[in-house]
C-alpha cells in the first residue's frame, strides 16, 4: 500500500479549504437568509410585543401547524377592547403556498362567513414583515371539550349544543364548504349568550368553498354525515366513552339509548343523526330544529317560579312538561304537570274573553283539593301570547296503561272505577264546573291513596282548538251537546259510560260499532252475572240528554239500590251466619203461615247456593284483610277451601298469606296446587317465584319469574324481580337489561327500580349512567337517600371532587329531615350506617347501626352494618360477636358469611376459619362473586396459588367489570411466573380505568420481569402522565429510562 507525499497532502488540503471557502460564501449569501427569514416568520410573537400598529400581544392562546393564536388589545381604542390575532404562515421552506393574493381571497371569504352570529366577526387584516395576520372578535366562553369531558350533561344543554352545532355545519354547506369538521376544541360557549359558537377562526380559513355547485343531494349527504358525528361525539359524551381514548374510535354500544337520561323524544333525535337502521334521516336543517323545539324550553322558568326539567310529550297542540317549584326548597320541591298552549283565533270570541273565562274556570278549579289546578301562567313570545296551566303532579298510574296491562276489569273492578270516579266528579259538579276530558288517560290511580283523580279538564281543549276541529275530535267519545260546544254535567256522566265500557272490553271505544246490536253485545256479555249494570250503563250513554242521568247522585243511587237488592252482593257482605242474617232480611209478613213458608223457602234455597256463594265470600273477605291481617286473611281462605277444596282464587290466596307471614314452605305447597290446577295461572308463578327470592333459590327462583314472562311478558314485577336477581348473581349486564325492560313497561315511576338499575350500571362501571339515574330517583324520593346515595361513588369514579362533596353534604342533610318525619323508619336508618362507613365516620355509623337495632332487634342487616363498623374501627372481637348475632338470625346470608370470612381472615388471622367462611356463602350463593375473589386471598396467603387462580378466574367470569378480582388475578399470576397471563389480566384493569397511574406502574413492573426494558419505559412514561409520582420517577431510573 503507497502513502501520499507531502506536496500531495498539502495539495489536497489546500483544495479542501478553497472548496470550504465557496460553501460558506454560498451558505452565507443564500440559505442563510432564507433560514433567517423563515425564522423570523415563524418566530413566536413575545407578551407586550405590538404588531399592526396598535395590537399588542398579552398571550398566546393556541398554536397549531399553521396558525399560531394570540389574545390582543388594541391600543386605539379608548375601551382597550380584546381582539384574537391569528398569525398565519406556511412551514415550507423550500416555497411559499400562500400568496398575497390568495391571502386576499380568502380574507374576502372570511368576510362573508363572519356575518352569522355563531362566527367570530372578522375586524381587521394585514401583512406585516411577509406574515400574515387576521383580527376577530374575541368570544369569552367555555370551550365545548372541556364540557364534555368534564360536565354531566343535562336534556337542555345537550338539545343547545346539538342544535347550535347543526347550524354551523348547515350554513358551511350553504357557502359550498365541503371539507368542514368542527371539533370540541373548535367550539365555545358564549358567556353573554349561551350559545354554541366557533371559538376561532382557522378552520375557516384553511377551508375553500367548492368551484363547482353542491347538488341539493351533495349537500343533504354531507349534511347527513356531519350529523352522524356531531350525534356521535354527544351520545359519548351522556354514557361517558367521551374521556376514554381506549374507546373513542370504537363503535357505540348498542344499549346506548339505555345509558342515557334523556327523554324519548330527544332519544329519537339522536337516532335519526346517527343513522340507526329503521329511522328516517334528517333532510334539513330546519326538520331537526322543528324537531327540538319543545325541548328548547326544558330548564326555562315560566312564571318566576316553575322551573320546566323534562319534556313528556305533546298531543292536540298542547305541549306537556314536568316541573319543580322554585320557590320551595330544591331537595324537598314537589313535581308539577305544566300544560303549554297558545290561543287560537276565534270568530265568535276575543282572546282576551277567552282567556278571562279561562282564569275564572282556574280559579274555581284552585278550590278543588282532589284536581290541585294550582295556577295559570301568562307569557309572551314573539308576536304571540302563551299559557301555561300548572297542576300538582300525581304519582300514579292511568287507566290506559292499567288496561295495557291486564286484560280488562272485571266487574267489580268496574263498579269500584264507577263508584269512585263519580264521587270525584260530583265534587267538580257541585261548583257547576264540567270536566269536558273525561277518557282512560285522564283517570289516575294516585299510588299515595288508590284514589282515582281527574286530571287535564277539557278547558285548555275548547280555548286551543277551533270550532271544526272540537266537532271532530273524539265524536265517539263525547254526546251530541258537546260535539256541537254546549255541554252539560250529563255530558261528563256520558264520557264516562264510555270510559267503563272501554274498562270492561279493553277496547277503545272506536272500535266497538255504535248504535247496534253487535256493539252492545261486545260490552253487555261482560255483564251477565252483573246485569242490573246494564240499564245504569245505557242510560249513562243515551245519546238524549233528557233521557240520561241529570246528576252523579242519581247513578250513584241507583247503583246502591241494585247493590242492594243483588244476591251475589249480599253473598259478599254478609258475616258468617248466613241463615240469621237471611231471616232478619225477611220483611213481616201479614199472615204467620206465608212468613213460615217464605223462610223455609229461602232458607232451602240458600242451602241450594252456598256452595258457590259462601267460598266466593271468604275468598273476599280473606283479600281485603290480606295486606294488614294477614293470619285472619289465612283464616278466610281456609274456610273457602273447606267449602271448595279446588277454588283457584282461595288457594292463591292462601298461599300469598302464608307468604307474608314467612312460612314460605307451605306457602310453596299452595302455589304448586294452584299450578297443577290452573298451569297457566301468572299469579301463581309469580308467588313462587317470590318464595323461591326469599328462601335463597336464586336460580328456581328465575325459573318461576321467565315462566311468568312468557306468560305475560310485560309483567313489570316480575321482570324488577328477576332484575334483582341477575344483579344478586352479579350478572349485571343482563340486570340492567332487564331493569331497563321494566322501566320500558311501568307507566308508574318505579324509584326502588330505578335505584336497582342504577347499581347496575355502578357495577358495570357506568359511572355516567348510574349518575343520570340517580340524580333522577333524587328527584322523585328525596327523602329516601338509601335509594340515591350511590351518587357518591359515581362522582368519585368520575373524579369530580367538589361535587362529591356537596352530594355527601346533601344526602347527610336529606337523611336528617327524613328521620325527623319517620323516626321509627328502619331503612333509613340502615341507609344512614351504611353511608357513614362509607364516609369512613365509624363513631357516628356504630350509634346509627345502634339506634336501627332498638328499633328492630332482630335485624340482621342491622348486625351485619355494626360488625362491618367494628371491623373498620379494627376491633375484631367486637365485630366477630355482631356477625354471629347476624346469623344466628338469618343462617342462610350469604352476605354476612362473606362478612365473617373477612373479619376472621384479617381481624384474627384464623386462615382456615376464614376459608370455611368462604366457601359457606360460595354454598349458599355460587354466583356471589366477592366470595370467590376474596376466598383467593386466602389462598395465596397459604401459597396456593393454582387454587387461588381458579378462584379469581370465577370471579371474573362471574364479574368482568371487578377491578380488584382482575388485579389480584395479575397478582397471582405474577406469583407463578406466569408473566404474559399477568399482562392479559393488568390489560384488563387498564381498559376499566385507564387513568390510574398505579395500574400503569404494575404493568411496567411486569414488563421488566420480562427483561423488555424499552416497552417498560413507554409504560412508566405513560403513568408520567397520567400523575407524575415518586415512585414512577425512582422505577424509571432503575430501567435507565429517559425523561
């Protein structure tokens, strides 16, 4: 191998410096200034620093690939107002896209666009040292991502963001902007308006509007899609998937409509935006905004004191909400009906007339305790006046939905519906009022006293509806006199014939044919063993007024006299001597020999009877001392079934006694009798299902239910029944299906079965849901906090602090005037133990758990509350004897094994006592996951740990949403070196709750054991995030990782 000489070398040297000299000279006198000027471009602009001449910069709001954000003042103007400077330039060194002219163009565009109210208005632009710059309106609000990651939304705040969002995009497409998507972070709340608006102008101005005209289908296509977002983005945000990033780009649950506390009106919307099969889309703006106007209102007060919280429908014109009073205390405010409607024009009568007759007809109404018509609202709106009829809401059931749900009344049932609707209505006639709306939904059956209240009187009909259409609405329903406007109190009597034969037929009355034979045969066969009901119900009906009842007195005299003088109702309210009873009936005759004769007469006659007579009557009487006297109620059927051993109606009754006195093996023998001989009987199914609910037999008991089911599978108390069973096994997303069906199908507001759904949802980690449940059953029982308490852990899952502790404060307080009103009242005392130990204030739920054991002794879930105190206050002994006295009165809770297991396993250390503990509730209960996963620790405190993963793996079969059961599944896994089934497991934790660095952090402890130090770096950085830690920063350093 040669060497270079000198001279070459030096040579060569020499050459390299010349050609160095030529590359500096280049780089100085052309990249240089290109990378200077392209710096000075895009360097930032610094506080204080003033651009345009009179823009000085106070901060940089946002900074973006092609834009940079800053908030400006203007030092001209004496307000020294706030503007948004947008610099905007290119990051292509090598050429410049964005000539002066098309920055001109497009200034022109903005121009144009800034005219809608829901755009900032553009004020001012210029080029500045070859950058650009554009000054708008700067819009002080709230940016929407912030609000839908971090607020619970209600009905009104969703309608205003769906609708004002919806606008934007519909007047994007109008100035031919095709490529347009708006996102969260685009969009702000206006403070001074409260509307949705863009909060800058950048997407705007990268946007160009399309050379070529939309075609109308372009633009309804496109329209479409962007709905199909903006629904999507909103439904996340109500069920909570909003903050998830694990679950953002993944399609909705198909229960989503489930997951949401909206009204079915808004539910609707929604699936028209998002294109769910079967509903027809949206064609334009203005068809969804029709269709959002009535919940516009929601959250408006009318009046200075009634607040409107939900839409619930509308019909005829009148728009119906419920309401809260204002004015009364939040937590303790009663729920009103408020009817919205407007006056239409009228030939014969100024609306001011009509509107005075109205008040004087709200007026009277006011004095009627049994309506509660509590006031009438007048509002103006635009060029129109609006009323608002408010009246006390009544918790109850109408006799549409009770038809919907039975097969019709029988005739007793009828007579009890005409007896007690004609005592209301005669309070109404006595002040010379007319209801004018007597029908099935308007008849009420209050939950508070079974009364039957008439509710939304005919008024708001005649004032909001004209001549034509009150002549054609409801002719079958309403007489001749008040199809033509001239109603009279027979009319009332009239409509509610009709309203009894609807009762007895389940049919509405259009479909039975009037005025024949045919349509009087359908109603009358229903009456053959009651047919003095007849005449009453024909003469009700008569289309002659004159003919018809003049007064609810003269029905209701008529039907006590037929009572009276009908066998089958003397069989009913005689006492138990029906022979002396029998001859004190028997008027004194003249002649001794006819007397004689007459009651022996009678008396063989009656022999004849009462074996049909005599058992119908116990049966009646055992039904009416059911609820109170359940032992004497036990009595009546006995006999019945001694005088008819195969009665139906006597063995069910029987056996729903037994079952409220708790004898529930007889009580099981009654209703498999009754089965065998009627195998189709619902009522039978369903008290062996509720025997089978209470000894325990979860699974014999959900048998019973779905027999009930396919039987009657709208049957609401079966599917709350089978709810909360499902929900006992920890099959929580079958419960809260199920739960949601009941809900579907119970026209009453079920709060108890509110609350079940909502624990379902808490199990299945839907904290949103369980939330919007919740603050519902707050709502509607707010002196039944044990219902609602569970608001506390939805909001500490949600990490909302503040507002978990104003929700304790205010469950605290609730419970405090609920016990003061019901002192004696068990359940909220237990309620009350339960959310102090939960609020960890042992000393305060030990005496609470005390004062619910004065009040019952006997109460095992009392004992269990104290043990559970005593545990927590780690005084083992203490807890060990409460558990105990828990079952020695109930032996077969399996709660309260669990219970004990827990206190000996880490109270006292007895490991094997423990165990058995354990498996005894497993026993009682194999679904009854907490067992299963708490038995495993065990296990693994005696090294077992293939056994303690059996264990765990049930748990989490059983409970896929169990954090803890997962955790300890890594755990246990980790134990036996078995890494990957410890990631598998650590994985599964980290999709339930994501934002827990300590998840994180096990995971990249696990990662390490596995020597893959880069994966365990990217692990740790992401519990970095998440919550920078001590511990997080001293396992990064041992990995080596960088920052």
């Amino acid at each position: 191998m040669s060497h270079p000489s000198k001279n070459q070398f030096n040579s060569s040297v020499s050459s390299l410096n010349k050609e160095g000299t030529q590359l500096q000279a280049i780089v100085d006198k052309k990249i240089l200034p290109i990378l200077e000027t392209h710096q000075k471009e895009n360097r930032k602009l610094a506080p204080q620093e003033v651009v345009g001449n009179c823009y000085q910069v106070i901060k940089q709001l946002e900074q973006a690939q092609s834009t940079t954000v800053y908030l400006v003042e203007d030092q001209q103007d004496k307000d020294n107002s706030l503007y948004v400077l947008e610099l905007i330039y290119d990051g292509n060194l090598t050429s410049k896209t964005l000539s002066q002219e098309a920055f001109s163009q497009q200034v022109g565009f903005l121009k144009k666009l800034s005219t809608h109210v829901q755009i900032p208005k553009l004020f001012d632009h210029f080029i500045e040292n070859n950058r650009y710059y554009i000054v708008y309106e700067y819009i002080k609000g709230e940016i929407l991502d912030s609000i839908v990651q971090y607020r619970n939304l209600n009905e009104a705040e969703t309608v205003s963001i769906l609708q004002d969002i919806a606008r934007i995009y519909d007047f994007a497409l109008k100035n031919q902007i095709v490529k347009f998507e708006l996102f969260p972070e685009n969009i702000l709340q206006c403070q001074s308006t409260q509307r949705y608006v863009l909060s800058n102008l950048k997407k705007l101005f990268w946007s160009k509007a399309s050379t070529v005209p939309l075609t109308t289908k372009q633009r309804l296509v496109l329209f479409r899609q962007q709905l199909e977002r903006l629904g999507k983005m909103v439904i996340r945000s109500l069920i909570g998937q909003y903050r998830d990033s694990l679950v953002a780009n993944q399609e909705l649950p198909l229960d989503w409509h489930t997951q949401i506390n909206v009204s079915p009106r808004l539910q609707t919307i929604l699936a028209r935006m998002i294109a769910i099969p079967g509903c027809n889309l949206y064609n334009s703006l203005q068809e969804i905004t029709n269709d959002f106007q009535p919940l516009l209102r929601i959250y408006q007060v009318i009046g200075d004191k009634y607040r409107l919280i939900r839409y619930l429908g509308e019909k005829d014109g009148i728009k119906t909400y419920l309401a809260r009073n204002m004015r009364e205390k939040e937590l303790y405010s009663s729920l009103l009906i408020v009817k919205q409607f407007t006056i239409n024009n009228c030939d014969q009568q100024s609306p001011e007339i009509r509107i005075d007759n109205l008040e004087r007809k709200v007026k009277q109404l006011q004095q009627l305790s049994n309506i509660k018509v509590t006031d009438l609202v007048r509002k103006q709106s635009d060029d129109r006046e609006e009323l608002y009829l408010v009246r006390s809401y009544i918790e109850g059931i109408s006799l549409t939905k009770q038809l919907n749900q039975q097969p019709g009344f029988c005739p007793e049932e009828a007579i009890k519906l005409l007896k007690n609707t004609l005592e209301s209505l005669s309070l109404i006639h006595q002040r010379r009022l007319i209801h004018c709306n007597i029908k099935p939904s308007n008849l009420i059956f209050s939950t508070q006293d079974k009364a039957v209240v008439l509710v939304d009187f005919g008024i708001l009909q005649s004032i909001s509806k004209s001549n034509q259409s009150i002549s054609q609405y409801n002719k079958s329903r309403n007489p001749p006199e008040q199809i033509v406007g001239r109603p009279t109190i027979s009319s009332d009597i009239y409509a509610l014939g009709i309203t009894i034969i609807e009762a007895l037929t389940r049919l509405p009355i259009q479909e039975i044919p009037q005025n024949s034979s045919l349509g009087k045969k359908i109603w009358q066969e229903k009456l053959i063993n009651h047919s003095f009901l007849i005449p009453i119900i024909e003469k009700m009906i008569c289309p002659d007024v004159e003919k018809r009842y003049q007064s609810t007195e003269e029905v209701l005299q008529d039907l006590q006299k037929h009572q009276n003088n009908n066998p089958s109702k003397i069989a009913r309210n005689q006492p138990l001597n029906f022979k002396d009873k029998l001859l004190s009936l028997i008027k004194p005759q003249k002649r001794r020999f006819t007397a004689i004769v007459s009651t022996f007469c009678l008396l063989g006659g009656l022999e004849l009877v009462n074996p049909v007579i005599r058992p119908q009557y116990y049966v009646h009487q055992g039904t009416q001392q059911l609820d109170r006297q359940p032992e004497k109620a036990l009595e009546a059927f006995n006999t019945a079934l001694k005088l008819q051993p195969d009665k139906i109606s006597a063995l069910q009754g029987k056996a729903d006694a037994l079952l409220a006195l708790q004898k529930f093996v007889p009580a099981l023998e009654a209703y498999e009798q009754a089965i065998a001989i009627e195998p189709d009987s619902v009522a039978s199914w369903q008290g062996k299902g509720d025997v089978f609910y209470h000894v325990k037999e979860f699974e014999r008991a959900l048998t019973a239910y779905d027999r009930v089911l396919v039987l009657e599978p709208q049957n609401v108390a079966a599917l709350t029944q089978k709810g909360k069973i499902l929900a006992l096994l920890s099959r929580y997303q079958e419960a809260l299906l199920v739960q949601n069906k009941a809900l579907e199908e119970d026209s009453v507001v079920d709060v108890e079965l509110l609350s079940d759904a909502a624990s379902s949802a808490l199990a299945l980690n839907r904290n949103y849901q369980a939330l919007n449940i919740l603050d519902r059953v707050q709502s509607i029982a707010p002196l039944k906090p044990y219902l609602w308490q569970d608001q506390l852990i939805a909001l500490r899952n949600l990490q909302r602090s503040e507002a978990a502790v104003g929700s304790a404060r205010l469950i605290l307080e609730s419970y405090e005037q609920a016990l003061n009103k019901e002192p004696k009242n068990i359940e909220l005392w237990l309620g009350k133990g339960a959310f102090l130990l939960q609020l960890k204030r042992h000393s305060q739920a030990l005496s609470t758990y005390q004062e619910a054991i004065a009040i019952n002794p006997h109460s095992s879930l009392a004992w269990s509350g104290m043990s559970k105190v005593y545990w927590k206050m780690e005084q083992y002994p203490d807890a060990f004897q409460a558990i105990d006295k828990a079952l020695e009165i109930e032996p077969q809770s399996f709660t309260a094994w669990h219970t004990r297991g827990k206190i000996l396993q880490q109270g006292q250390q007895d490991l094997e006592q423990a165990l058995a503990s354990y498996n005894r509730a497993i026993e009682l209960n194999q679904d009854f996951f907490p067992a299963w996963r708490d038995r495993s620790s065990v296990l693994m405190t005696q090294n077992n740990y293939s056994q303690a993963v059996k264990s765990l793996q049930t748990a989490v079969t059983l409970a896929p949403q169990d954090i803890q059961s997962w955790l300890s599944l890594s755990n246990a896994f980790q134990k036996m070196a078995k890494i990957e089934e410890a990631l598998k497991a650590i994985d599964r934790v980290i999709v339930l709750q994501p934002r827990n660095s300590d998840h994180w952090l096990q995971k990249g402890s696990l990662r390490e054991e596995q020597t893959k130090y880069t994966k365990a770096c990217n692990t740790y950085r992401q519990a970095m995030k998440i919550a920078p830690d001590l511990k997080i920063i001293r396992a990064m350093q041992r990995v080596g990782c960088s920052s």
